[in-house]
C-alpha cells in the first residue's frame, strides 16, 4: 500500500507524476470540457498511482493516461444527459458549452497553454460534447493523443477492432460538424474588433458584412439563464445590438488560443465569447453567459 513506501520513493514518484500532469490535464480537458472535473480527473489518477505497485511499468506516462482515460469515461457515463441537442431556429433551450479557457492577447500562460494546444477551439469541444462517452474517448486518446488502440482498448472494455471503428466514427461526426476555420490570427482579430465596433455602434449593415449569412449562435446560460441556439446574420447582428448596451465594457482576449471577448457589466463577467471566422466572415459564435460557471474563471473587468 502506498503508506509502505519510503520517503525517497514517495518524492520519485511525485517527481515523475507532477513532469506528467501538464498532459494530463490536457487529455482530461478534451475529454470532459471542465477545467475543474479534469483537475479532480487527474487527482484521482495521482491517488490510483499512490497505491499502486507501478514497479513492472515501462512508461509510466502511458499509465496515467490510462487511469486519466477510465475516470472520465466513468465521468462521462455518469453525468445527466449534457449533450446539445438540435434545437428549432429561434427557439430557447440547453445548450451546453465547455469550460473556456482564457488568456490575455498576450500570450497564455504554460499551464494553460497546454490545455488548448492543436487547435482545440471552443467549435472543437463543442462537437465533442455530442459524441457518446466511447467515442469521445476514443477520438480524443487516438487522434489528439496518438494512444495506440490497444491501449484504448483497455481503457473502453472492448476490443481493438471495435475501438478504432468508435474512433473512426467519431471522426467522420467531428469532420462533418466542425466548421472549416482561419488561421491567421491577425486577420481574426480585425474581424473580431470589427465585430465588436459594429456592434457597440449599433451599426447593423456593418454587422452584416462581418457575419456569414449562415452564421450560428449559440449561448449556454446554465440553470439560472435561458441558452439560446440561433441562425443567421440578421437574426444575431440584432441581438449583437441589443446586448452590447448591456455590456459597460468588452475586452479583447485569447479563448482557447483564439481571440475572443470578455464582455463586463458593473464588474462582473456578463459573457465569454467565442468566434470561428472562415474566409474573413464570422461562422460560429459561441457564448457563455452562465453566472456561476463565469464567476469561476476569476475574470476581473
């Protein structure tokens, strides 16, 4: 048991556990969207290597990733039905969006950097919510994570033949719903300031120009505020109007690596918002406007 190790072993094995948690935390984030239910992922994957006899382990980070793996598959099997679920065009209802992760347009800081490293954008995550608890862990382990399908295997309880069809499945949904998106960043700052100036001038024509014409909203306000799953410009340069006059001030920020806004009312977060612009226009835009998910992320106007 772990109280029979030395002193010496427990500091190697926190040593080498502690060089692993920076991938951890990512492969826990992918997986369930929750900066919070990844930091308790990974604790209970520190707990499970306390008490293991890890002596026989050739890589020790395959492992870990193994336990990180099974506790969020759990995780994910157990949670109320979260999923987005297609929503009629104009009409309220759940909407569920992870847990972004925020930055100044500076730079992220390491520890975050790694949680949003390859482009995993809020649109990405989005899609990932709609897969099955398999799926999802197949797709981010395989395709994020390069785990090899044996090992997936282990993880799943199925085979390795019936883990890469979960993966390739899953594959085949995150292509076909992920929206194509720029990879400049300079070029999608200036839509996003464009964005933003238009709205706040309530200059609906200037709107229009930066919004695709097929450009989807959605807003995921939790327990306490309707979400909201709109379509088309003109519907949502319209409520881009209405809210920026609640908004006292919105700040350009980096949301998982990408510029994004914080918008803020009497000192308190109102949102964080999200952008996937194609071609210069604005094809998504993702909001949360959830109170006490918002508080959490410590933003400060």
């Amino acid at each position: 048991m772990g109280g029979e190790f030395l002193p010496d072993e427990w500091a190697g094995r926190a040593e080498r556990f502690e060089a692993e948690r920076p991938q951890l935390r990512a492969v826990a984030y992918r997986m369930l969207g929750s900066v919070a239910e990844a930091e308790d992922a990974v604790q209970e994957a520190w707990l499970k290597l306390s008490r293991s006899d890890v002596g026989e382990v050739r890589n020790l980070g395959a492992w870990l990733t193994t336990v990180v793996g099974r506790v969020c598959l759990d995780q994910l099997r157990s949670r109320a039905s979260r999923r987005e679920d297609p929503l009629p065009e104009g009409e309220e209802g759940w909407v569920r969006l992870p847990d972004p992760v925020v930055g100044g347009l500076g730079a992220l800081d390491p520890e975050h950097e790694v949680l949003v490293a390859d482009s995993v954008g809020i649109a990405l995550m989005v899609v990932l919510e709609t897969l099955s608890p398999a799926e999802r862990v197949a797709f981010v382990l395989h395709d994020l994570f390069d785990v090899p399908f044996d090992g997936i295997a282990e993880v799943l309880g199925r085979t390795p033949a019936a883990t890469r069809q979960l993966a390739s499945r899953a594959r085949r949904r995150v292509r076909g719903a992920t929206p194509p998106a720029d990879s400049d960043d300079a070029r999608k700052r200036e839509v996003v300031e464009a964005f933003l100036a238009a709205a706040r001038g309530g200059d609906f024509d200037a709107l229009l120009t930066v919004l695709d014409p097929g450009v989807v909203l959605r807003s995921d306000g939790g327990t306490l505020v309707p979400s909201v799953l709109r379509r088309g410009a003109a519907d949502i340069a319209a409520q881009a109007v209405t809210f920026a006059r609640f908004a006292a001030e919105a700040r350009l920020v980096l949301v998982n690596g990408s510029p994004g806004v914080v918008a803020f009312a009497d000192g308190r977060p109102l949102s964080v918002m999200s952008f996937t612009i194609h071609d210069g226009r604005i094809t998504a835009l993702d909001i949360l406007t959830d109170p006490t998910r918002l508080a959490a992320l410590g933003l400060t106007a």
